[in-house]
C-alpha cells in the first residue's frame, strides 16, 4: 500500500474536495483519500494506481493535479 500526496490547482471549496474525492474514489485500488481544498492537496492511500490514473481521474473532475509526493507513515 502506498500513500501520495498530490498538489491540485484549482479547489475552491468543500464541494470542489467532495468532486475529486469521489472521482479519486472510484479507481480500482484506491482504498482512501482525504482532500483539504484550502491547502489544495489530496492524500491517497493505493495499491497499484499510477499518477496517470490519479491525474486523469482528477482532470475527470475538473480540476488540474500538479505534483505527486510519497507520503511516508
């Protein structure tokens, strides 16, 4: 299981983190995601997703992702 941390441009508000977090939500392997609109960053816990995946589901809702960090812990 790995976790990332992935920057996003473009969240304004809770409905904003409600759209990626179901759009994260949905690809085979993600077992958890915990978006914070203010800091513009989503946490995703997966097993076998790519940042392609990640980056294209988040583009499915709208917004653009920016960067993608490992998340140790």
């Amino acid at each position: 299981m790995s976790k990332i941390e992935i920057s996003i441009e473009g969240m304004t508000c809770g409905h904003c983190a409600m759209t990626v977090t179901n759009e994260l939500a949905t690809l085979e392997g993600v077992s958890n995601v915990q978006v914070d609109h203010a800091a513009g960053k989503a946490t995703v816990e997966s097993e076998g997703v790519s940042e392609d995946q990640l980056s294209a589901a988040i583009e499915e809702a709208g917004y653009q992702a920016t960067g993608f960090a490992s998340v140790n812990g």
